[in-house]
C-alpha cells in the first residue's frame, strides 16, 4: 500500500493548482473550475485520512463517527454540485446581459 | 440494524430541540408550494406568510430557550442559550428584512415569490448553523446560508428588458463577485476542517476538543499540533471571508453597494451571525486547548485573531472616513464591526489563564451581534427609505437636510449612526462596552486601545451623516420615496431594539448569561 | 523502502492523471478543452477513491462529476461560445503562480511531512477492515448518524434548483407585457 504522506501531497498539489487557477484567471467558468478542483482536494484529502485513521481501524460494529470522513465526502458532492448549478446559472446570465464573462470587466462598481 | 423510525424513537433522538430550525424549513416547504397556487392577485399573501412563518419559529424559539445544554443527531446540534440566543437574532434579521423587501420588489418590479423563499431558506441555513457542533453541519449550514445570498444579491438581474439600467448590472456584478468569493472561501474553509478531521478522527467538536489535549502530550506525533494549527488557520481564512474581516474583505463594497438594498441588510447581519457563530464553536468548544504550554500561554491561535482584528478595526474605520455613497460607507462600517467582535473571539483565546473568560466573551460577542443586528437593519431600513426606484439616492448628498423633509427618518438616523458609534444609552455602547471589558480582562490590552481610538474615528463618519440631516438646512432634503408603512414599522422595530438593549440592559443580560460554551 | 506492486503503479497512474488534467484545467486557452482536462482529472480522483477502498464515492465521482458536473460545464462553455478561446490567458500570473507554490510549499514542507511522512504509523491502513456502502447508507439516515446534515443537504439542493431557475430564466409573458 501507498503511505497517506502520498495521498495527501497529491491532494496538497491539487488544492494549490486550483488555487493557482482561481486567481489567475478572469473568466468565470475558468475561476469556477479551479474552484471545483480545490474542492476534489478536500475529498481526496477525507478519504484518504478516513481510510488510514487509526481510530478507524479493528472496531467492527460500525459507530458513526468512524463513517465522518467517507459521510464528509459524499457532503462535499451534494455542495459542488449546488456550488456549479447556482454559480453557472449567474455566470450565463451575466454573460447574456453583458456578452462577457470576466469578472474584472464588469465594472460599473469601483474596486 | 435499521429499523424505520416511529413518534418513539423520533421522541428518543430528542429532536425537538431543534424545532425552531426545522419549523422554519418547514413552513419555507410549505410557502414553496403554497406561492405556486396563489393566483396572480393574491401575490401579497407570499410575504405575510413568510412573517407568519418566522413569527412561529420565533415563538417556538422562545419556549424551548434553554440553558441547559441538551445535544441531538449524535451530538451534532447542541441546544443551548447560544444557539436560542443567535436563532432569535436570525430571526429578527429576517423579520425585519422581509418586511424592507415587500414594497421594495414591487417598486423595483422584481416581484416573485421565489424571493421570499430564498431569504427564508437563508435564515434557515443560519439557524442550523449556530446550533451546529459538527464540521460537516458547520459546512453545509454555511452553505445553505450563503448560495440562496448569492442569488438573492444577483436578483435584479433578469427582469427588466432595459439592459443600461446600471443598477441591475451592479446587482448582477455583485452576485458573481460574491458567488466566486464565496465559493473559493468555503473551499479553504473545508480544507480547514479536512485537515482538522485528519489530526482528530473526528468532525465532532467536543471530541475534537477531547483529541487535542492527547495530541498535544503524545511526543511521537508532536507535530500534529502543526496539523491542528494549519487547519484552524485554513478554517479561519475561509469563515474570514463569510464576516469579512480583512485582508479577506475586498468582496464586501462592491457586493453591499450591488445587492438590492434588503438583501444588504439581511447578508450584513446574517452572515456575520452564521460566521461568528461558527468561529466561537469552534474556538471555544473544539479548540481552546490548542496551547504550546498549557497554564502559560494563551491559545495558540489568539496572536493571529489579535492582529487581524486590529487590521480589520484600522482598515475598516480609515477607509470608511472617504466613502461618499452611503451604502459603501455602511459596508466598510460592517468590516469594522466585524473587527470589535473579533476581539471578543480574541479574547476567548486566554481561556487556559483567566477563569470563566470565554464564557463571558462570547456573552460580550452575543449582545454585539445582537446590537449590531438592530442598529445596522435600521440603517439600512433609512436608506432604503431614500433610495430611488433606479437604484440612486444613496449618495451622502442625498441625506442633506432630510430633517426638513422627513423629520423621523432623520431622528430614526441619528440614533443608528449614534449606536453605531457606541453613545451611551444606545445598544451599540453595551456591545462595546462588554466587549472591551471582556478583551481587558483577557490581558489584550494594547488591541482594547486599537478597538477604543477606532471608535472615536468611527464618529466622524457617522456625525457626518447626522451633520447633513440636520444642519444643511438649506437643502429640500430627500422626498423618501421608499417610505412605505412596512418600512416605518421595520425603521421603528429597529429604533426600539436599538433603545431596549441600550436601556433595558437587565433584560439582555438575563438571556445572555444563560451562555455557557465550556 | 516502498516495493511496486499493482497499487503503487496504479497510484502513480492516477495521481499523475489527476494533475495532469488539472494542470490542462489550468494552462488551457481553450475553454472547451479546458472542461475535457477537467473530466480527465476528475477521473484520477475516482481511481485514487478505489485505491482507498471507497468505491462507492468512486460510482459517485464518476456520476455526479463527470457525468453531471463536467457536462454542465460544457454547456456553460457552449453558452457563452464567443468566449471559449480566451484573448487574456491570465492576469497577476505570477504573483498567483508564487501564492499557489508557496500554499504547497507550506502545506507539504511544513505540515504533511513532518508530521506523516516519517511516521510508520501511517504507512499502512491499520486493518483492512472497511465500511461497506451499506454502512454509509444507514449512517446517512440513522438518527445517531448523520440524518441532520442529510437532511439540511436536501434543503440546500431545493434552493439552489430554485435559485438556478429564477435567475437564468427570462422575463415571462406577464412581464413582457408590462
């Protein structure tokens, strides 16, 4: 089996490259996408200590809290999932009013 | 292994501490299905039933008020006078923007139901949120609260076919800008929790709490204080964001000045209560322990909540001092505000050295929230009462001489800027007041001083604006066109709050003390 | 030292895939190519959640990220299609490239090794004792489990429907006619 250390530095990696693209980019469904990666992060992040905790492990009568990290996960579906429908749905409306979607080019608000 | 519940074992979860939560969803449920069948001229139904909806939450929040902490769902929601105590600002909250909203959407011709169910929903979120002792309830609290915000600040968007309208571009600008905010902070903030989850096992914040202190001890694994320390830091710039404090604020101008006027007040009040909710929680109940050398130091995270709410004092009140659109000088007015009740989370952070602090700060961070929920719907009631149909009006001009014109507003004003300051009498002052002498006794000293100065500054810009309705008495002053009955009951309710919990101080002070976190 | 058997191999496979559709996500001009490196993406972290043990969420990932999620996007990048090859690839390049790199240095360096890496506690799932889907079911719905965030979960999906609806539909007639 691989060590956790493994898992987590893949989803640390994950988290920063959508950071990196949240704040660099302008375009809404390109930020909305470097959201969507950082949350995928998280996840990897829960299931890989869910899997490996050694509070976990032995017990075989399932108590809840053993189950938090797979639960937190499948939590984390249903709140992208919103996250994208709502958001998308704001993105293409402001695109179909001002044939833009980049956040920094509407601007009738001072900064 | 699973048997399919009856009223028994329903009555054995003891899930009716959580009715006050669950009644508001449900009549949101209900009002859902309800506003479809309404027919067109029978519209106005949708908002009374919305009042009627909080008025029942309310008083079902009143009877269960208890101060004896009592748990459900596996420990996941806690009754106690905290959450009685915030559910019952909530609720005022929304009250209160309901009644801003109705004749506003008719003005402003965004009429829909949808509108009123998507701000109940919101409240809803809040509520389950500051009874939440769960990471994972935490979350999805604070989601449920902020994507009905997002739509709400972008609903002026679709209806109205004059596309250079300027306001309705604003308010859509304003929901994308607190859509992509929003959405990236919560992202930190679950990666906060992911990694608190990590070094506990648990999502569970009493067992959190348990798990600190073992992890702290265990030489082998020291370093998972590291793990501990970076989470609360994580959760920290994610919660930062929802009660923007700086530098975590930028979204906060631009989304208050956008938003249509109710929302603002509403998502300056309710978002803060659901992040402070969440911030005390988890500072005092999971993490308090959090110490590199328990009995000597304070909590590990106490520095860090110190400086940021100095910069968010400092920052908030300076740049207030040049606004010159009212909704924009509010909005940094709410930075600085959510600056004085950091420090009282601040001051929970000496809760190994001073005996019974957290308990009384977080009663100090209560009675602010409550304050500052009365006094800043009041402002925002004012302004809406000015604001013209186009969105204009909102400008500090626009209250020149607004005593001649409309002499209540005008006196309804002064006493919001007054409390706002923190003048003796008003509610603002015992928020301040509880809140510096909590921060005092917690030995923050030179951050009291900060929090002390930056009120004095923060009288010159709310004078000012006394200033204008008084004194330029030449000016017409404005016509109010917003100043429908709703709205005066909404600017009275605000008055009254903001004078009973600045006069009637024992009345406050017998639920607040009922607070007990530890 | 860490010996490659099937599931180093396979972690390496799907890691890489991870970032490397994430890092396509990322660079990527095109917006329509961008969704395809995101499903490629999504796809490494539904391999990582089997490698985990956790192959319902792996279901899930697939059917709800790459096939719901990824999909929307696709439409929004069709909607707003004049848009899809961007004229600006970045702005602030690198002070975000120096911001990410310092967030993973910090993370990595200061957090996840020191405390994991050279801890053999956690090179190793303790037993291979693993909750079943079963078990996450009824943990869901139990009311000692997580029946509260289940349910308000629900609440949240209902208002953000409503909310997608009301604000990317046009003015109806009624309107119009106004």
């Amino acid at each position: 089996m691989v060590p956790l250390s493994w898992y987590l530095i893949v989803s640390a990696a994950l988290f920063s490259i959508g950071v990196f693209g949240v704040l660099s980019r302008r375009n809404g469904v390109a930020v909305l996408m470097g959201i969507e990666l950082m949350l995928n992060a998280v996840n990897i992040n829960l299931v890989a200590f869910w899997r490996y905790n050694t509070t976990i492990a032995s017990v075989t009568e399932p108590v809840p809290s053993e189950l938090s990290g797979m639960v937190f996960a499948a939590f984390m579906f249903v709140v992208a999932a919103a996250e994208v429908a709502v958001g998308l749905a704001i993105i293409i409306t402001v695109y179909r009013n001002w044939r833009s979607v980049i956040p920094e080019e509407t601007d009738t608000l001072r900064g | 292994m699973f048997e399919s519940p009856t009223l028994q074992t329903l009555t054995d979860y003891n899930i009716w501490i959580a009715l006050p939560a669950i009644a508001l969803a449900f009549g949101t449920m209900f009002l859902l299905v309800i506003d479809v069948f309404l027919p067109a001229n029978r519209k106005h139904w949708t908002p009374i039933l919305a009042l009627v909806g909080i008025g029942i939450s309310f008083l079902i929040n009143l009877f269960t008020y208890n101060p004896e902490q009592t748990s459900t769902f596996g420990g996941m929601f806690v009754a106690d006078a905290f959450t009685g105590f915030l559910n019952i600002v909530v609720l005022i909250t929304a009250f209160i923007s309901v009644l801003l909203s109705t004749d506003y959407l008719r003005r402003t011709e965004t009429n829909h139901g949808e509108y009123y169910i998507l701000l109940l929903l919101s409240a809803t979120g809040a509520m389950f949120m500051v009874g939440a002792n769960d990471l994972i309830v935490i979350f999805i609290g604070l989601e449920l609260l902020s994507i009905p915000l997002y739509i709400l600040s972008a609903f002026r968007v679709t209806y109205t076919d004059d596309r250079d309208a300027t306001f309705v571009l604003k308010s859509e600008e304003s929901g994308m800008k607190y859509f992509i905010l929003g959405a990236f902070s919560s992202a930190f903030l679950v990666y906060g929790s992911a990694l608190l989850f990590g070094a506990t096992g648990t999502t569970n914040l009493r067992e959190i709490f348990a798990a600190v202190g073992p992890i702290l001890e265990s030489s082998a694994e020291n370093s998972g204080a590291l793990l501990l320390l970076i989470g609360a830091a994580l959760s920290l710039v994610g919660l930062g964001f929802k009660i923007a404090a700086v530098p975590f604020h930028m979204w906060t101008p631009d989304v208050y000045e956008g938003a249509p006027t109710p929302i603002t007040a509403y998502m300056s009040v309710a978002a803060k209560v659901g992040g402070f909710a969440a911030l005390f929680r988890l500072m005092i109940v999971g993490l308090s322990g959090l110490t590199l050398d328990a009995g000597v130091d304070p909590a590990a995270w106490q520095g860090t909540i110190q400086v940021i709410a100095a910069v968010t004092l400092i920052l908030g009140n300076f740049v207030a001092l040049s606004q010159t659109n009212i909704k924009r000088m509010l909005a940094y007015s709410s930075i600085a505000h959510a600056g004085y009740i950091l420090m009282a989370v601040a001051a929970v952070g000496s809760a190994g050295l001073v005996p019974d602090i957290a308990n009384t700060a977080a009663q100090a961070g209560l009675v602010y929230l409550l304050a500052y929920a009365f006094t800043n719907l009041g402002a925002f009631a004012v302004v809406l009462a000015l604001e013209n149909n186009d969105g204009t009006g909102t400008e500090l001009s626009d209250f020149n001489g607004l005593y001649n014109s409309r002499p209540m507003l005008a006196l309804a004003m002064a006493l919001f800027m007054f409390s706002l300051t923190g003048i003796p009498l008003t509610a603002g002052f015992m928020g301040k007041w509880l809140v510096f002498s909590a921060a005092v006794q917690a030995g923050l000293i030179p951050l009291t001083i900060i929090g002390v100065l930056t009120s004095v500054i923060s009288a010159f810009y709310y004078v000012r604006v006394i200033v204008n309705m008084f004194l330029l008495t030449e000016d017409e002053g404005s016509p109010a066109v917003g100043e429908t009955a709703p709205v005066r009951y909404a600017v009275y309710a605000s008055m009254a709050g903001v004078l009973i919990v600045g006069i009637a101080v024992p009345l406050v002070t017998n639920l607040v003390n009922m607070v007990s976190l530890v | 030292m860490i010996q490659f058997d099937f599931s180093t191999i396979a972690f390496f496979v799907f890691a890489v895939l991870t970032l490397g559709g994430a890092l396509g996500v990322v660079t990527n001009r095109n917006l329509f190519r961008g969704t395809i490196w995101l499903m490629v993406s999504l796809f490494g972290v539904a391999g990582l959640y089997v490698l985990l043990s956790a192959p319902f969420l792996a279901a899930v990932q697939v059917l709800v990220y790459i096939g719901a999620i990824a999909i929307l996007f696709t439409f929004a990048v069709m909607l707003t299609r004049s848009l899809t090859r961007l004229n600006v690839r970045y702005t602030r390049l690198w002070p975000s490239a120096l911001g990410a790199v310092l967030l993973f240095a910090m993370l990595v360096i200061g957090v996840i090794w020191p405390v994991f890496g050279g801890n053999e506690l956690y090179n190793q799932p303790i037993s291979d004792v693993v909750r079943t889907t079963t078990d996450l079911g009824v943990a869901l719905v139990s009311g000692e489990g997580y029946v509260l965030p289940f349910e308000v979960a629900s609440i949240l999906l209902t208002g953000a429907m409503i909310g997608a609806i009301v604000i990317a539909r046009d003015a109806d007639e009624e309107e119009m006619e106004q």
